[in-house]
C-alpha cells in the first residue's frame, strides 16, 4: 500500500509541475510565433508565396483544361470512325 501511495504521489507532482512548465514553455512559443508573424519580413514573404501558389493554380488549371479537350477530342474521333458504335454479340443458342 505504501508503494503506490509513493507512485501516486510521484505521479501527482511530476504532473504538477511538468503541466506548469508546458504552459510556459507554450506561452513563450505563443509570444515568439505573434512577433514573427508581425515582422515585414514575414509579412513580405506569405504575399510572395501567396503570390506564387495563385500563379501555379491558374497554370495547373490551365494544363488540365488543355488534357481535357484533348481527351475529349480524342473520344469523339474514336466514335467517328469506328462505325455505328459498340456491337453486341448475339446470345448463345
């Protein structure tokens, strides 16, 4: 009995204090990410990247707008000239 009274303590005050030191340790991460976000520096750069994913997205559109005629343009000359369309066979007598 006195061996998990010993534990359960043990546990109790390594929680304490390892849940105070992790609120602290959080808030000065908190402080230092609300500075660098604040900085122009920061600021230049996320436009610069917001910047280069829109042009990347308009181009990645634009790619597969021209993959998609292609294919369809592809479908449609298939169609053309493989006759009426898909034939059967005719059932097993």
């Amino acid at each position: 009995m006195k061996g998990r009274l010993g534990l359960f303590l043990g546990f109790g005050a390594g929680y304490v204090l390892g849940s105070k030191a992790g609120r602290e340790r959080y808030e000065q991460l908190r402080r230092l990410y609300d500075n660098v976000q604040a900085s122009s520096v920061f600021q230049k750069a996320s436009g610069k990247a917001k910047d280069a994913v829109g042009s990347g997205l308009d181009a990645a559109k634009d790619k597969a707008s021209e993959g998609v005629s292609k294919v369809s343009d592809a479908v449609k000359d298939r169609r053309s000239s493989s006759g009426p369309g898909l034939s059967v066979a005719p059932p097993p007598n």
